[in-house]
C-alpha cells in the first residue's frame, strides 16, 4: 500500500497503482490524502474546464460519513413591498450536507499487467477520465437534483434562454460567474453565433461543457459564490469486485473513488434553462 500526503510532483496516480500492483496483483491499492481529480487536469495541454473547477472548495477532512452543517437561503415569496428587492424576503435556514461516494472503474487488460508503465498510463489516461466524467455527473446532479434551483423556460433561442438567466440571477443580487452545457449546444449554439462568445469572455464567463447537462439546457449560476465543494480530500484506487452489470466478462477491475457534494447555499443564485 502507497499512501501520498500531497499531489506527487513525480509520480503520477497511476504510477503508483501500477507499483502496488506488482507488490501485490490480487490486493493493490493506493490511498492518497487528496481527490485525485484535483491533481489530475486535462485542460492542461487542451483547454477545457470541469464542474470542479468551477467551486469553491471547503476541505471535509476526518470521517466522511459525517454530516457537515452549512447556511442557505432560499425563496419565500414576492419581493420586499418597500425596498423592491426580492432578496430581502428571503428566508435562512441550515442544512446537514453527507459526502457520498463518486466512483470509477475499468477493467484491466490482461496483456499490461505484465508492462508497469503501460498500465500506468491506462490508469492515468482511462480509469482518471472516467472518475471525472462520474464527478462532473454527480455535482451537476447536486445543483439540477436541488428542490429550489428553479427551472426557466425559453420559447426563443438557446442563447435568449441563457442571457435570461443571468439576468435572473443580477436581479436577486448575484452574478452568473459561469454556466454548464452540453458540447452539442456549445457548437451548434454558441460558437459562431455572432458576439456571443466574445460577451460572454468579455464578462469571464467560465463555460464547462460536458454531457451531463441535456442537450437544450444549461445550468447557469453564481457556482463560486452560490455553493461550496465540500471535499474530503481523501482518494484510493484498488482493485475491488465491481457491481454486477459493471463489466460484460470476467476480469480484474480496478476503482477510483472519492468522496464530495456541493452544498447549494443560494440556490436562487442558480437557473436550469430548458425549452419550454
């Protein structure tokens, strides 16, 4: 077992995997005392943002089952009669937030289990991208999931839909910093439709493409001022026994598995756009 205090300037996740598993075939594991997802940037050589890079984090450090306590504040009806402002009615209030799981897996082809660096890279290049395509699932579930981010309709176009959510959110004091769409909507109704990209870089806007939103929708939101990632920082790869259904064959499997949840605090700091 390797146990890492720190992103290793020279070993990478799956260098150390690879390492355990020569030492040990049927037990390997790797634990490390922050999220690998942290650590692991593929927007390094390609530029492109993940639902992680767009929070605030709040390190969780000790048991991960245990509830974390956070304030919010949502919506209680028509705007302050005297000042106009709809924050003002607003209602506070605590909530107890749990980590939960966000995990991975890959199945090990059996030809590089006998070449440490090209199993290495396998980890690093699959089973890493895998557990940010789970992550980028799991927090936009976080913000979509929450009973008081609230859905707006758009009757017109895609791009209409989104100024009017950032709009919404500058009327209740807060600033839509960045939004999340699906890579579809991003070419076929972003790029190359007028200034809009340009207005939206102009304001620093931060765009996160990945499939989990819907094709048609966006989560547009204040995501640094409005949430906190509450993280363990707190990761392990191993080899495990995969749920029934992971793979269509036998074969050893290897997980990655961090624990982490967005605690939406304003929640009207957030709109999900979608078609009417």
């Amino acid at each position: 077992m390797h146990v890492e205090s720190s992103p290793s300037p020279g070993l990478s996740p799956g260098e150390l995997f690879a390492d355990a598993y020569l030492s040990d075939p049927e037990k390997a594991e790797v634990r490390f005392d922050f999220t690998i997802t942290d650590a692991f940037q593929p927007g390094k050589d390609r530029p492109r943002l993940t639902a992680r890079n767009l929070f605030k984090k709040q390190p969780v450090r000790g048991a991960v089952d245990d509830a974390v306590l956070c304030w919010y504040e949502t919506r209680s009806g028509a705007a302050d009669p005297e000042t106009g402002l709809r924050e003002d009615a607003f209602r506070f209030g605590v909530a107890a937030h749990t980590l939960r799981p966000i995990t991975a897996w890959v199945q090990l082809p059996e030809e590089l289990t006998e070449h440490p660096a090209s199993l290495a890279a396998f980890i690093d290049h699959r089973l890493m991208v895998r557990l940010g395509t789970a992550e980028n699932r799991a927090l936009t579930r976080d913000i979509v999931d929450h009973q008081d981010v609230a859905t707006l309709p758009y009757s017109g176009s895609y791009a209409a839909g989104l100024l009017a959510a950032f709009d919404e959110i500058e009327q209740t004091g807060g600033t839509g910093h960045a939004i999340m769409v699906n890579p579809r909507d991003y070419y076929e109704e972003l790029v190359g439709s007028g200034s809009l990209l340009a207005d939206l870089a102009r304001e620093q806007v931060m765009i996160c493409r990945h499939r989990q939103v819907a094709p048609g929708r966006a989560v547009v939101g204040d995501f640094a001022m409005a949430a906190r990632l509450l993280d363990a920082e707190a990761s392990v790869i191993r080899i495990a026994e995969p749920p029934a259904g992971t793979f269509d064959r036998p074969g050893t499997a290897v997980c990655a598995q961090i624990h982490e949840r967005v605690a939406v605090q304003q929640p009207t700091h957030f709109f999900h756009i979608a078609p009417a």
